[in-house]
C-alpha cells in the first residue's frame, strides 16, 4: 500500500519544533523529506538534552536527544553549511529537485544566501514554499524572533492556563509550536491542490502568533462577545458545567459532562437525581450560573467513593470521564496498547503517526536520522555528485556526515 504523498519531495531547511513536525507528517503520509542541517552541529535540538539517546555501538556521533527524536522520524539529514558559495548551490540544486520547500529561518535571513521565496521560485514557478516565522513577513514585530514560550504569553494563550490565584502558566508541550506545524501541512496539501489545478506553486506565510490568536478558540470569541478577557480557572471550563477535575475517595479524575442528558444520568449514580429537575442546574446555561453551589455538591458526592468505582459507574452509563494519568500509565493503557501508539525499540522508540488513513499507508516509521548520515547518498543519488566531489566538498567543510 503506497503513501499518499508518495512522489513528493520536501526539502527542510527547519529546525528546533514548528516547521520539522509539519514535514515529520508530510513524512508520515509518503514524502520524501530531506533535511538540511548545519556540519557539525545540526537542528538546535540535537543539543536539547537530557535524556539522549546512545548508539549502542557508543559512538558520540549517534547520541540523539528526546526532544530532537520527537520531531525528525521519516527524514534523510543532509549536512550542508549554506554560508558558502558552494553550499549555496547544493541547496539551490536540492530546491530545484522538490516540490516542497520549508524553512523557518527570520525574515529575510535566507535572502542573503539566495534561497529565499523568491529567488527559488524564480527558478521553479511550481515550488511551493512556506515560511515559518514568529510574526509573519509583515507588521511592526515582523523582525523579531519568536518561540513557543513567548508566543504563548504575548498572544495571551498564557493568561488563561492555570490556576486563578497563581502565576500564569504554559502549556505542558510546546502547543504553538505544534499547532503551527499542523496549520503548514494544512496550507501546504493545499497549495499542493492548487498546484494541480493551475501549475503555479504559491508562497506560504505562517506566523506562530497568528496562529495562537486562532487557537484561542472559544476563549477569543468568549471575549470578542462579551467584552470582558477570560481569566485563569485551572481545571474547570468557561462554558460548560460539570466539566473539570474531582477528588474521588483515593485519587481524582475528570469529569466531562457534555449535555443535559448526561448531567441527568449522571446525578442519579451520585444520589442526587432531584438536581436534574433543579431550575438551577437543569439546563448548561443554568449550571454555569451556578457553578458554585453546584461543583461544591458534586465534589462532595465524588469524595465518597474510589476512582474505580466511579470508572466503572460512570463507563457503565455512558459519561465521559477519564482519569489523571502520568504519560507512562497513558501510554500503558489498554487503548494505547491496541493502537500501538508506541512504536520501535529501544534503539529507536518513537510515539505512532495518528494518521490513519484507509487506502493509503503511513508504514514503519524509519527513525529520526544522525547528522549527515544521508548526505552523500542524497547529493551522488539525487544530484549526480560524483565521490571525488564529494571529498572536494567535505574536505572544503560544505558538506558533513
């Protein structure tokens, strides 16, 4: 079973997060992806560590870390300097050989080595380019840089995760990052799409910022509507009620009542089903209203029993529910364990692509790639680069690996 994107080619000039998990998934559904990375150093995040991961032959060359593993399965890594002429022209070359080009470099910063937008698609009208940034190719913050952390305060995404009476909080992972990684391979099928329809390739301008501002989500609009910002609340939901963590008798879990039919099932298993036809909690508006005098009941009600039997109470009648888990127990989980979302070995553990598609194959995944480990195969196989070239250019420090 083939890929979906077997036949396309990506060259990734990206590193640390936004950009590599866009093409790791572009890698998941078929495509080539080669990576560009700097002789002797490589994606910022090949130094992100502990934990690494070591070569059992215990070379120093394959230590990888976690984080750098987390992100560039299903790559080639081609290590080329391209603050040099010569490096300049393999990248170019490689460009010319893609469909698919992704960088996430400042704006401006490849123009200088000539590998910007315009000066590929200049060369190849079909290319479709795009370019990560912090802040997009235009307005008053254009030039600064961005990462995950600030983009997570400044957008305000942080003013609304944690605790009301404590700091600010960020997300667990690098969320914008992601998100933004995700919106590219979005925006890239369909530049792809496009493609075939017109021959012409586009450019792709994605802003970590303008994406946080979207993946606000019904926060924004909670305060686009009401004109009041949303504030910090932990665990517990702006709009919905009971939807937050409980005390149970040994433990906690979450509780996700959705609708008012759950809610009525719900308060029957806690004995209270007289709160069902409660004028005060009946409908989800009202619960909201009085979220108080309602979550201060329910917890006292989930404090009487373990978290195992509300499991299987609340499974049993069909609520949503799940509890706390530490990544090892999720990743232990039954459901987990069926869907094989842990994949490889020891020598090359990696977390499943979730994507699951039909009539096309994602396969086994090959496992991220040590620095360089690719270049010679890729400049003799791809651009016709005889070995004694090859030397010439190592021995020059253009190329590594």
């Amino acid at each position: 079973m083939s890929g979906a994107l077997d036949g396309i080619r990506v060259l990734d000039l990206s590193r640390v997060l936004a950009g590599p998990w866009a093409t790791q998934m572009l890698g998941d559904l078929g495509a080539e992806i080669i990576k560009v990375e700097k002789p002797g150093a490589g994606d910022d995040t090949r130094a992100w560590g502990p934990p690494w991961l070591d070569d059992p032959s215990g070379d120093p060359a394959k230590r990888r870390s976690a984080y750098y593993m987390s992100a560039n399965r299903n790559k080639k890594s081609v290590a080329i300097d391209i603050a040099s002429a010569d490096g300049q022209a393999l990248v170019r070359a490689l460009a010319l050989k893609s469909d698919v080009v992704v960088e996430n470099f400042r704006r401006g910063g490849l123009a200088r080595y000539g590998l910007d937008a315009a000066s590929l698609r200049a060369l190849d009208p079909r290319l479709v380019y795009c370019s990560i940034t912090g802040f997009g190719q235009d307005g008053p913050r254009a030039a600064q840089p961005g990462y995950d952390l600030m983009i997570q305060a400044l957008s305000g995404f942080m003013s609304i995760t944690g605790e009301p009476d404590r700091d600010p909080q960020r997300a667990g992972v690098a969320i914008i990052d992601i998100m933004t990684g995700l919106h590219a391979v979005i925006a890239i099928l369909a530049a792809l799409r496009q493609r075939e329809a017109t021959g012409e390739g586009q450019v792709i301008d994605l802003a970590l910022f303008d994406v946080a501002a979207s993946v606000l989500a019904n926060q924004a609009l909670n305060y686009l509507v009401s004109g009041a910002p949303p504030v910090r609340q932990g665990n517990t939901h702006p709009n919905i009620v009971p939807y937050q963590s409980f005390a149970t008798a040994d433990g906690h879990l979450i509780l996700a009542v959705g609708n008012d039919a759950q809610f009525a099932r719900f308060v029957a298993l806690a004995g209270h089903p007289e709160w069902g036809a409660d004028e005060r909690f009946a409908t989800n508006a009202a619960r909201v209203a009085h979220r108080d005098v309602l979550v201060a009941g329910i917890a006292a009600a989930m404090a009487l029993r373990p978290t195992a039997e509300w499991s299987a109470l609340l499974d049993a009648a069909g609520i949503p529910f799940g509890p706390i888990n530490r990544i090892d127990q999720a990743l232990a989980d039954p459901q987990a364990l069926h869907r094989g979302l842990v994949r490889g070995d020891a020598a090359a553990p990696g977390i499943a692509s979730p994507l699951r598609l039909s009539a096309s194959s994602t396969g086994e995944a090959t496992p991220p790639p040590f620095l360089g480990q690719d270049t010679r195969g890729v400049l003799q196989g791809l651009l016709g680069i005889d070995g004694a070239e090859c030397a010439r250019l190592a021995q020059a420090g253009v190329i590594g690996g």
